[in-house]
C-alpha cells in the first residue's frame, strides 16, 4: 500500500500587477516554481518581492500561469495557483505629428489619439495620459523620441509602445534677391507666403 501525499493549498496570495507586469504577494521565505500552460515547471526569481513576467507575456494570444511553492525535504510541493495573462494590446499605429498646421504655427499637432493611451518623451520618468483625436507639443530645442502606447488598467497589460521623433524647429532658410532681375533664389525643399496669405511650396 502506497499512501500518496496530499498537496498544500495553492498559494492564495498571489496577484497579477498588471501596471508593472509582475506578480505579487509572495512569502520570501518560500520557494516557488512556476510554468506556462504545460510547460515545464521552472524557479521563480523574485526582485523585491515580486516575480516579472514582462517575458511570458504575448502580443497575439493568452497564456496561462501556473504558479505552485516547490517541493522541499519533508514537505510537497503545493497545488497550483492559476491566471489566465490576456495578450497584449496591439500597438498605435494610425497616429503622427503634423507639424505644418495653420491654426498651431511653431508647434506640433500630435493627432490619430485616443483617451486610452498614454505618451513618454525622452527623459522622463512617467508616463503621461493622451486625450482623445489630438494633442498640441510646443517644439523641443533638439529633437526628443517620442513613445505612445495602449496603457494598461486593472485587467489588462499596457500594449507596447510606438516609437516616434518630435522634431525640433529647422534653422531659417537662406535665400537671395536680385533687384536687377526680380527674382527670389530658393529650392524645392522651401515654401513661401505673401503678407498673411497661406504658404506656397
């Protein structure tokens, strides 16, 4: 007669952060294993108390994460603590800098946005709620990437982010007149305006 163990509850205070892509409440003086679907179970690697799985998430389906305390001398292994992670959101895409517009002179027009994501520039350190359809930057001194993304709530990951360039102002352009021939000398890169009227390439 062989008397099989029984299993230690699942770990029950486990939680999926879903703004940090990890998952918390792990005892430190506990080893855990963990696997995706069925896969192998492996260690869990804790860094302040939580496990990242920035890494198991996907972009094109679920996945499910098993998460168990792992067998140690004496003791079983517990049964498993179970959550689906839901695919990443698709990234924005149908979203630009327009930087020529009539009523924004000398600032950028960020349009295509929507109230669901949120923006980074360079440099900082948080991230910034979008409004929706558009978004009015005044221009940087030197050029500043530019990051948007789907950003994530209670029940969803933040999808990852589009990559953009928020261009700093041109430096003026140099043309020349000739009163004797009454011409303007200029390229096929300039436009031009003649009192408050629109530019003309």
């Amino acid at each position: 007669i062989v008397t099989l163990p029984t299993l230690a509850p699942a770990p029950s205070t486990l939680k999926v952060d879903y703004m940090n892509e990890c998952v918390t409440g792990f005892d430190s003086n506990v080893k855990y294993q963990y696997r995706l679907g069925t896969g192998s179970w492996q260690s869990v690697s804790l860094k302040n108390g939580s496990f990242s799985i920035s890494s198991l998430i996907s972009t094109s389906s679920d996945k499910v994460l098993s998460t168990r305390t792992a067998p140690a001398t004496g003791s079983q292994m517990s049964d498993a603590w179970t959550v689906t992670l839901p695919a990443k959101p698709k990234t924005p895409t149908d979203c630009k800098f327009i930087y020529n517009d009539v009523d924004n002179i000398g600032k950028a027009v960020f349009v295509g946005t929507s109230s669901d994501w949120e923006y980074q520039i360079s440099g900082d350190k948080t991230w910034t709620p979008c409004i929706s359809n558009q978004m009015i930057f005044e221009l940087p001194e030197d050029n500043k990437t530019f990051y948007v993304r789907v950003k994530a709530t209670d029940t969803a990951f933040a999808s990852n982010k589009k990559t953009l360039t928020l261009y700093a102002p041109g430096t003026a352009p140099s043309a020349s007149l000739s009163t004797s021939k009454e011409t303007i000398s200029v390229n096929n890169k300039m436009e031009y305006k003649i009192d408050d009227g629109e530019y003309i390439s």
